[in-house]
C-alpha cells in the first residue's frame, strides 16, 4: 500500500484516532447494542453499565 504523500503526520494520527475511537465505542457497547432503554435500566440500574461513579 502506498503512503499518500498529502496527509500529514497530524492528519494521520486524526484518523488512527478515530479508528481507534471506534473500535472502543464498539467494544463499549456490544453489551446493550439491542436492548431497550428500559431493559438496560433494569439489568444495570439507572447508571447503566458504566462502573465508574459520576463526577
């Protein structure tokens, strides 16, 4: 595969970025992708599925 010559290292690292970014909302989010809100409240409570406190 051939560099392109006109993106540059910063432009490079915004889509290796948004790649990345991505994937982990992906990952993130399998758990619940088809599930209702209300089915999610229920099985994780009105945090979600998010461990980590507010704030």
């Amino acid at each position: 595969m051939n560099e392109n010559p006109k993106l540059t290292p910063c432009a490079k690292n915004q889509v290796l970025g948004c790649m990345v970014g991505g994937a982990v909302g992906d990952a993130l989010g399998y758990a619940v992708e088809f599930e209702s809100f209300s089915s999610i409240v229920r099985q994780y409570g009105e945090g979600g599925n998010n461990p980590v406190p507010a704030g």
